[in-house]
C-alpha cells in the first residue's frame, strides 16, 4: 500500500472543510434564545406542532435550488423567528449554509458601510449583495422581520438587489413578517421599489401564516406564567399586571 496519501481531491476537502467552518460558526452564532429549534418550540408553544412538521418536512426535501422559499407571517410574539432559527439549525445539520439576518440589522449594517470607519466597508457590502462571497452563495438566506425595518430609498435598492440576485439565481430564502404579503403591499401601494421586492417574493416563497394561540403573544404568556409562580412561591403579594 503506498504510504503518499491521496491528494487527488485536496481542493475539494480544503472547501469542505472551509464550508464547515461557516456552518459550524453560524450555529454558534444562533442567539440562545432560540438554540433548542424545533424541540424547544414544541415544548414552549405546543399549538405550533403542526407548523413545527411542516418546516422538519421542508428541511429534509430541501434543495438549495428554486422557488421553494418561505415566507413566514404572523402576529408578534407568534414565534416566527424562532422557526426561522430551527430551520437554518436543521439545514446547518444537513452541511447546509445559511445565512441568517434580522432585516433591521441589516439595514443598520448596510448604513454602517457609508461611514469610511466602519467594519463593513461598502466594497465588502456591495460583494455580499452580489453573491461574490459565501454569504450571497449560501444555500439559504434568512431575513428576519422585514417590513419592521426603517429603510431609506438606497437601503431598500440594496435589499432588493440582495433579494433579486437570489430570485434570478433561483436561490431560496426564508423571510418572516408580521405583514402578509397582501398586506405588506397593500402598505406600499405607491412604492414601485417594495412592489418590485415583494412581486419577487410572491413567486419565490411559499406563504406560511403561523398561527396564534388562544392567547396570541407568547411572550405575554411567559410573563402570565412566570407572575402565576412567583405567586405560588409567595414571592409576590400584589398579582403581576396583565396585558
Ligand atoms: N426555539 C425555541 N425554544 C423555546 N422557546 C422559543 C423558541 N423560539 C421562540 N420561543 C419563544 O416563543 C415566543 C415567541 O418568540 P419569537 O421571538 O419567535 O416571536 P416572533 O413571532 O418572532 O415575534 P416578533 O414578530 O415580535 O418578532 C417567545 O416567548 C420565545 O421565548
Ligand atoms: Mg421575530
């Protein structure tokens, strides 16, 4: 047996190994909040099993390929980000890249590449928008919250050029929203910047409307809950206010 190792194929272990890199730092960089996916949302909001299937179902048959992007609404507190954050947990999983942005931060970081001292230099920006980097090559581009973001004129053609170079390269994406996409046009009836994105957005994604529980806003109800024991534990004496 020869004792020279097999190097044949060097250059596709070295991008490999450098893909892993990305995912591995990309679960790492998933907010604690929202690190336990599916499980956890299970056991938190139990009326989102069915959505929970649904999403484990899309994340096994998904292609990095065609217009088999999500879009997901729903009121505030429903738990739209943290399905966003189980997917791109159970694609990190499966040695897919993907690449997560909540849509205000991004808004923040694309104005941040105007200041000359910034860290994301616009050239660094405008290489993401245009797929030169692994981020606008990633399997799947998450944007969390759009249509929350303050956006200027030049930071929407810079989402949409972000969202178009996807859309004609046929990449998907996950977008979550508290506005429907009905909605969100019907928000920006006059806008031809918004309708052109969310014309894209129609054809790409499958629409996901995440369903409230009785009591919509899950947040409120950990308060309730957390009142309820600090009750029992005779912790407190005047009941938690309610909502
Ligand atoms: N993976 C998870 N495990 C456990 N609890 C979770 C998980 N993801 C979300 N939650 C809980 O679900 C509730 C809703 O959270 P989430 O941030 O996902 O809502 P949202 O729909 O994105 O709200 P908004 O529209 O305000 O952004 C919160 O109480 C949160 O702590
Ligand atoms: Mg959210």
């Amino acid at each position: 047996m020869s004792e020279i190792a097999d190097l044949s194929n060097w250059e596709d272990d070295t991008n490999a190994l450098h893909q892993r890199q990305i995912i591995e730092k990309a679960i790492a960089k998933t907010s604690s909040r929202y690190r336990r996916g599916f499980g956890g949302i299970r056991e938190s909001m139990p009326h989102l099993g069915a959505t929970c299937a649904a999403l484990e179902q899309w994340c096994a048959e998904f292609e990095p390929k065609g217009d088999c992007g999500l879009y997901l609404h729903g009121a505030t507190g429903t738990g739209k980000t943290g399905l966003a954050q189980a997917v791109k947990l159970a694609l990190c999983e499966r040695n897919y890249v993907v690449d997560s942005w909540n849509s205000a931060k991004l808004m923040d970081t694309i104005r941040d590449s105007y200041n000359p001292n910034s860290e994301h230099n616009r050239q660094e920006i405008m290489r993401f928008a245009s797929g030169d980097d692994y981020r606008g090559a990633a399997h799947l581009f998450i944007l969390d919250d759009l249509g929350t973001e303050r956006s200027s004129e030049h930071d929407l053609d810079v989402l949409y050029l972000i969202l178009n170079l996807r859309y004609d390269e046929m990449r998907p994406v996950l977008v979550t929203s508290n506005h429907s996409l009905k909605s969100l046009l019907a928000a920006h009836v006059d806008d031809l910047a918004w309708q052109r994105l969310i014309s894209r957005l129609a054809e790409m994604c499958e629409e996901i409307g995440v369903p409230a529980a009785a009591r919509p806003d899950q947040r409120l109800t950990a308060r309730r809950r957390r009142g309820k024991e600090a009750e029992d534990a005779h912790r407190v004496t005047v009941p938690t206010d309610e909502f």
